[in-house]
C-alpha cells in the first residue's frame, strides 16, 4: 500500500490527450495485472513466480524440423536462389565457384574442335563451288530471237 501512496497519479483530463496514449495504455496494463495478482496471491506462490519458463512455446514447427523455409531451387533452375542457399548453409563459395568455372569450361566446348574443322572446311567447299568463276554453267538453248556471244 506503501509503493501506491507514492506513486503520482495523473489525471484523467491529461491521459486522454492524444500525446499521453501510451502512458494510458501503460499505466492500464499495470493495473490489471495488479487485480489479476491481488485475485490469485492465494493460489500463485513465490516459488511459482520465481521459476523459469521449462518450455519453448513455437508457433511453426518448421525450425523443428530443420526445414527450409522460403523459396528453393533444384537442379540449376534458378541459380541465383542456390547461390543464396549454399551462402546460408556455410558451403565454401570458393569451391562452389571452382564447380561452376568448369561447367561453364564444359558448356563452352560442347562441340570437338576437330568437329569443328570438319563442319567448317566443309562449309568453305560449298560457298567456292558457289562462288567459282572458272566453273562453266550449263549452257541452254536460249530463244531464237537473241543471238549467241561467243
């Protein structure tokens, strides 16, 4: 009874001002828990309040589980969300970026540099068989109205 005679009290007038919403809310919270020990001090011992808490309430079971949570990506389907997978996990990034120079070194050999060749000289036959002024073209009859160079 001691501690409520020296609290000050302010008045109602100020707590309804609209700058003093919080104290209000404050000083409400204060009083219901004050009635709601007033009614239980019979039942709620000092061991009771003393205790810690021995259980962990969490509202997902996600943590849990050790699950993933947000968006997941398989099989180099977005690389951009693995990289920020691997990053979380602790995966060495070095050696991640060793495993990605090699298969970008593969993707770009994909065809055999004497495949290449091949397909390349073959090219260059058919574009000077196309373009070879040596190369007579058929001759065919022309109409009789025009007249032959020769």
């Amino acid at each position: 009874m001691s501690t409520k005679m020296n609290k000050v009290q302010l008045s109602k007038g100020i707590l309804q001002m609209k700058f003093m919403s919080r104290t209000k809310e404050k000083l409400d919270k204060e009083a219901d828990d004050e009635r709601g020990r007033a009614l239980y001090a019979s039942e709620i011992t000092d061991k009771m309040l003393s205790e810690t808490i021995k259980y962990v309430i969490e509202p997902s079971y996600v943590p849990c589980e050790d699950l993933i949570e947000g968006r997941i990506s398989y099989g180099g389907m977005n690389p951009e969300i693995e990289r920020i997978i691997e990053i979380e996990s602790g995966v060495d990034v070095a050696k991640r970026e060793q495993e990605e120079a090699a298969k970008q070194a593969k993707m770009e050999t994909d065809v055999p540099d004497a495949e290449m060749a091949r397909f390349y000289s073959s090219v260059m036959q058919t574009m000077n068989k196309k373009y070879d002024k040596s190369q007579k073209r058929l001759q065919r009859p022309l109409p009789l109205n025009i007249k032959r160079s020769t």
